[in-house]
C-alpha cells in the first residue's frame, strides 16, 4: 500500500436501527432491500454524518433503503460486519488488514471476502517542530524533547511505538494537548505530533502557533513509511504541499483512516457502485453533512485502502477513467 495521497470490542448485545431521513428514492422503501449501515454511538458527533450519508444513498438508487445501525463505535461495527450481523459498516482501516487474513485480535477467524466502499475520513498524525531547532529529519529526533501526542491518546502510544521500532529515542515530554502548545511556545518543548482531522486541511492550533512561531512540518521517508506500514503500527499519508505555510513539499505522516467496508456478497454490485457514486457525484452534500463542513478528498483516500474494494466500487472507477492499482481489484471482478 503506498502512502494516502490527497490531491482524501466486543460485539455489543444489542443495537438500535433508526431509518434514515430527508427523504428517499422514488421506489417504495418496502420494495427495496433493507440495508444496515453500522455506525457509531448516537452521542458521537460522527452520528449525524452517518444518518446523512444513508439519507443521499436512498436519495441516488433505486437498489437499496439504507437505515443506521447504532453501535459503540468502529471496534463494534466491525465486529457486526465480519459476522455478517449487518451487511456494511464503519471500519478502522488499520485493522482491516488483520480481519481478512486472520492475524492479531482476529486470529483464526479471517474473512477473505472483506472489501472496501469508501473512505469516510483520514486522521494523520502531524509532527511540528520548530525550525531552529536543528531538526531536519526523523533520525534528529534522537535526544530531542518531543511530546507525542495528547496524553493517553492512541497517538501518544502509536508515536512512542513507531519510534522504538524505527530505533529514534527522543526525550519524550508527555503532557496534554494543550499544555504541549504552551511548552513548545515557551521553548520547553522542540516539537510534538498532532492529530489533523483531514489530511489536505491545516489543523487550526498548529496554524495558531504558526501565526507568531518560525515552525515547519517533518515527515518520515519513503523507506521508513514502508516499516511503518508493514509493522501494522500505523498507515501513512502524503499531506499536500502547501496545506501548511512554510511547507514547500509533501510530507509523510502517519495515521488512522477509516470507511465503510462489507463481504463481496452482502452488498450487490450495483449496490456497492451506488454507494460511492453517491458520494463521488454529490460533493456539496458531502461538504454539509461532514464534521466541520469540509470534506477531504473521499476519493483519492478510498483509492488508497487497506484490502480490495468491492467489485462495484472499482466498476464506477474505471467507468470514470481513474486508474485502481491491481491490489485494489477483487479476484471476483470481471474486467
């Protein structure tokens, strides 16, 4: 898998459907099949995108009524999917990997069938560090005084792992968020990692900090990404250049993504290529329903998932003249 380039637990014993609203297609939702798309808590803030998401499919196919399954979170809609409890949901596409094949949590119990529809957001993990520092690659870290990332936060931990795998010791500074904006401005600190909430848009503290403070982004290498995502830590990410001042070149970071994803067989082709032609072809509803009013690039990201897309979904792309990389086409497709 090469970096995301945008140019984009246990299973719970019960769980509450709500339909989907704003209206539908013009077929009689009892004529369509039923589809459940398990999301998240309904105290997320992520709730509502969901809901929106299902509203636009029903409204752009003739195929499906789509309703939202409430669960605790992406670790229990997984759950829900890979037991085919409902037939798409929201995933981490770090652990996605693991399902199919049956490694880690999932040992024993790997789904090959598993496939991606789309990308619903990307999570990079920013590192910021001052510019006179005297640190111009990951290698410099090396003694450096670092926070990474918000205390007890998995980008903390996923940090501190992925330096001692990639052998670079910084003097690690564990503080809050907040307070690590307060030590790097009183120079207490020499940079931290920040979790963006889009990988093509600037995080708003670090463009505050950047407003009085010379800082620039430092991202790993190409050969050092490669580690990363082959040790199953973390994915990666191509943040565009530009997307932060000072930042004349893309710059690698690490991170989560995570999309709805299904079995080859619970979702029908032309189920599935409805799906993401709604949200390839309607971009200023994607923009209303999502968190902060910004959509990333959904495409791009999707293009760059974890395991293969379902058959539907590398139809609409070819279709539409994008190039999907062999990885990413299921042996059930017919060219």
């Amino acid at each position: 898998m090469k970096n995301i380039a945008i140019s984009a637990r246990s299973l719970i014993g019960s769980f509450v459907i709500s339909a989907a609203v704003f209206g539908g297609s013009s077929i009689p939702a009892s004529a369509q099949e039923q589809i459940g798309l398990a999301s998240t808590s309904s105290a997320s803030g992520w709730y509502s995108f969901h809901a929106g998401f299902a509203s636009l499919v029903n409204r752009n196919t003739d195929e499906m009524n789509v309703s939202v399954v409430e669960t605790g979170g992406a670790a229990d809609s997984q759950a829900m999917v890979h037991a085919r409890q409902v037939p798409v949901g929201l995933g981490n596409w770090l652990e996605l990997p693991q399902m199919m094949t049956g490694d880690g949590e999932w040992e024993g119990r790997g789904a090959e069938t598993l496939r991606s529809i789309v990308a619903v957001t990307a999570a990079p993990n920013v590192l910021v560090v001052r510019s006179d520092s005297g640190i111009d690659s990951i290698e410099d870290l090396a003694g450096k005084r670092i926070n990474p990332g918000g205390i007890g936060t998995s980008t903390e931990a996923v940090t501190v792992a992925v330096m001692e795998l990639l052998g670079v010791e910084p003097d690690w500074q564990i503080a809050g968020m907040s307070d690590a904006a307060d030590f790097f401005r009183d120079r207490r600190i020499d940079g931290f990692f920040k979790t963006s909430g889009a990988v093509d848009q600037p995080d708003a503290l670090i463009e505050e900090l950047q407003a009085a403070i010379d800082l620039k982004l430092l991202g790993f290498s190409e050969e050092q990404a490669e580690e990363i995502r082959n040790s199953g830590l973390a994915i990666t990410f191509d943040v565009p250049a530009g997307t932060y001042n000072n930042q004349p070149d893309p710059v690698i970071s690490k991170g989560l993504a995570y999309g709805y994803f299904a079995h080859s067989d619970t979702l029908s082709n032309r189920q599935a290529y409805d799906m993401f032609r709604a949200v390839a072809e309607n971009p200023d509803v994607m923009d209303s329903i999502y968190p902060g009013g910004d959509a990333p690039d959904l495409i791009a990201l999707t293009m760059a998932s974890t395991i293969p897309l379902h058959a539907g979904v590398v139809e609409y792309l070819l279709e539409h003249g994008h190039d999907v990389p062999d990885n990413l086409i299921p042996e059930e497709f017919e060219r």
